[in-house]
C-alpha cells in the first residue's frame, strides 16, 4: 500500500499533538498515579470535535475520515493512553452504533450532545460471567408499557462513572438467544442505574472502570436502538470500529516507547559513549521502528476500508491484535533500554508498560481476535 498523508489528516495530527502536549502532558504521571479523571482535557476536546470525529457535521460531529481518527487517538496515545481510550469508546462505541442505528428522535436526543462533546457515552456489554462469551449475558430488559424495565449487572465499563449516557446490552427474549438481545440507552441519574466502585487498576489509570448495575430500572422504550433482536449485531457493529480505536491507542503507545527509547539512549553515556552507539540498542530500536510502521500500515488499511464502507472485520480484528502486540513488546524493549531507571516512576516507560496490557485484552481478547480473522479466512 502506497500512503500519503491528506493535508487534513497532517492538520489533525499537528493539532491533536499540539493539545496532547499542552493540556495532557502536564500531569500525566500525577493522573495515573492518583487515579484522576482529565476532565478539563476532555470538555476541551470535545470542544474541538473529537467526540465525534466521523461524525458528519450535520449531526454534530467532525465530519473527518477514519484515517483522521486513527490519528487523533494515537496521537492522544502517545501522550495519555487513559484520556485516548475514553475518546476512542465514546466514539466507536456510543456516536458509531448510534449514527448507524438511531431514529430521528434519538438523533436529536443522544447523538448530536455525543458528537458535539456535551455528553459522553459508555458501552455496557461485558458481564461479570458473560466477558469473552458475549452472547451469555444476563440482564435483561422487560417490557412494560411504554417502558423496559432493566435488571442486571455490568462489568468492566469505561466511563461507567463519568459517562452521561450508555448503551447497553440486554436480553429481550430469552428463548432466541443471541437473537434475542436487544440495546437499550440508559441515561445517567434514571433511578435504578447505579455505577459502583472505580477498578484500582494496572494502568489506564487516569480513566474510570467501573460496575454499573440496574434495579428495576424504567427506561422509555423510545430509547431502544434499532429493534427488539438487534442487540448482539450492534455489539459486533461497534466493536469492529472499537477495535479500530484499540489499535489506534495501542500504536500510540508503542510510538511514544519508541520516542522515549531513541530520547534516553542519546543522552545515556555508558562505557564512554551514548547507548545509542551500541548495536544492542540499535537493533532493538530498528525492530521497534519496523513493527511500528507494519502496525501503522496495518491499522490504515482497515480504517481505509471502512470509509469505503467495504468489509473490514478482518482488518480491525488483525490491526487491533497486531497494533496490541507491538505495543506491549515495544514498551517492554522501552524498560529494558532504560534499564534501572525505566523501572521507577521518574521515566514514562513503566507507565507504558502497565497501559499497554489491557490493549491486549479490552475489546475482545487477542484470542478472540484470533477467532475472528479465521473465521474471516476460512470461513464458517
Ligand atoms: N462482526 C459482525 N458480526 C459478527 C462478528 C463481527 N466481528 N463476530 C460475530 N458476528 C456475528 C456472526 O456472524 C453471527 O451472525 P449470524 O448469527 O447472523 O450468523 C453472530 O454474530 C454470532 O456469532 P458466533 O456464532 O461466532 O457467536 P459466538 O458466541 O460463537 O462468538 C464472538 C462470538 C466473536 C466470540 C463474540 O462474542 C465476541 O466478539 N466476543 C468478544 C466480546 C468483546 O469484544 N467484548 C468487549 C467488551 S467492550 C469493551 O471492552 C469496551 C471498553 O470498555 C474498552
């Protein structure tokens, strides 16, 4: 694949890096180490469009293409992966479904605030025994006048605490199974939905993880997406365009491991000269710089492939495994480079390493993307 840059696409970046550096990087270790939420950065990029990015401007969203939001997540990656996962779930996983799926009604209700960055969105599928096996979930959706009433418990959800709206998947009739799941808005402060308490996790600290649970929760059933039986297709609809957004983060971890890998091996002097004149370090930057591109590449071709509304399931499933390795790999070949010191705080990398993980696991594990892709291959 021959790639060039667009002069948007190089506009994007400059931007978002520009933001990156000025409103996120300055306190970034403080937001990891003390679990604080970037709630200035993200009023701010929603001000700038990035809860949108593909969303048309009719609707309120950016109108960019794919490849700008690949872009504008690694780039935002490269700085915070916390503040990069909450954008790319907003937007793959709540405007994306959303825009595809919505009444006229529910447009105007959800979609244009989402896009225009006045209310962010969440994803409530994984349950706490329904996590890889999607289709097992349990809470459920009954229908009663012109409302549902919701009962269940959801696991492991991004912005399940600061998020205003999220979309979430239910059972609607338990004889269809899979076809039998519906998905269901869910407004912050409907009473009945409660988030509970914030993971303590291993990284992406600086985003919110949370349970959410409904109890006899009364939900209007104007706010059902698409029709009764319609749940898992849209899980799997907005999980291909998330898997994109994984990827995104995860190149964007890997790059900044990179950066700070070429940064410190210039100015660390061991055996009378910078480490960077050792081919040990060498080769281990020239594999990271490789793999960095292949994933890059990787990644393009499926967000190619989605503005030209082709099929990409594949694409995204290896972008978001492929992009994901690398990312771990890179970080880990980060701590090396810096030796003792990439094992203390002082340095980024530690942090990359600990963020890097979960983009080998959220959004379905690398062992499902690889059931994905040979499925794909082979075929059913
Ligand atoms: N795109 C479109 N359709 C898909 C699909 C995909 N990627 N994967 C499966 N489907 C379709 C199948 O074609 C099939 O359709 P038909 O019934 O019309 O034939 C249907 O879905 C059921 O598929 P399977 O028979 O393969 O179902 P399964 O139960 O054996 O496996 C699975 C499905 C692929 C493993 C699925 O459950 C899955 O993707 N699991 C992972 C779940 C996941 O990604 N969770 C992430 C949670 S969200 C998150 O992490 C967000 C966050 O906060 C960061």
């Amino acid at each position: 694949m021959d790639f060039k840059y667009t002069e948007e696409q190089q506009m994007v970046r400059e931007t978002i890096r520009e933001f990156a550096l000025a409103e996120l990087a300055p306190g970034v270790a403080e937001r990891d180490e003390k679990e604080i939420y970037p709630t200035k950065a993200m009023k701010k990029l929603g001000e700038l469009g990035f809860m949108g990015v593909t969303l048309p401007e009719e609707l309120g969203g950016a109108g960019l293409d794919m490849i700008s939001y690949c872009i504008a997540v690694e780039e935002l990656a490269r700085v915070d992966a916390s503040t990069a996962i909450i954008i790319s779930v907003t937007n793959s996983l709540a405007v994306y479904p959303i825009e595809l799926f919505s009444n006229d009604n529910q447009k105007e209700r959800f979609l244009r605030p989402l896009g225009e960055g006045k209310m962010l969105g969440a994803f409530a599928l994984t349950e706490p025994e329904a996590g890889s096996d999607a289709g097992g979930m349990k809470t459920t959706a009954v229908k009663d006048g012109d409302d549902y009433i919701l009962n269940g418990a959801k696991a492991f959800i991004t912005s399940g605490i600061n998020c205003d709206i999220v979309l979430v998947f239910v059972v609607t009739d338990k004889e269809k199974g899979m076809k039998g799941t519906s998905a269901i808005i869910v407004e912050k402060g409907t009473p009945g939905f409660e988030a509970g308490k914030r993971e303590n996790k291993m990284g992406i600290r600086g985003s919110d993880t949370a349970p959410i649970s409904f109890e006899d929760c009364r939900v209007p059933a104007a706010n059902m997406l698409g029709a009764e039986g319609m749940g898992f297709k849209i899980a799997m609809t907005a999980l291909n365009s998330g898997r994109i957004g994984v990827a995104s983060q995860a190149l964007g971890i890997a790059q900044a491991s990179l950066d700070e890998s070429v940064k410190y091996s210039k100015e660390r002097v061991q055996f009378s000269r910078p480490i960077a004149k050792f081919q040990a370090i060498q080769f281990k930057i020239a594999k990271m710089a490789t793999e960095i591109e292949a994933a890059r590449m990787l990644l393009y071709s499926a967000a190619a492939r989605k503005d030209r509304h082709e099929n990409y399931i594949k694409e995204a499933a290896m972008a978001k495994l492929f992009c994901s390795e690398v990312a771990v790999r890179s970080a880990l070949e980060a701590v090396q480079i810096h030796g003792g010191y990439g094992y203390i705080k002082e340095y980024p990398v530690e942090r990359f390493m600990r963020d890097s993980k979960i983009t080998t696991i959220y959004e379905g594990t690398n062992e499902i993307m690889n059931i994905v892709i040979a499925d794909q291959v082979i075929g059913r």
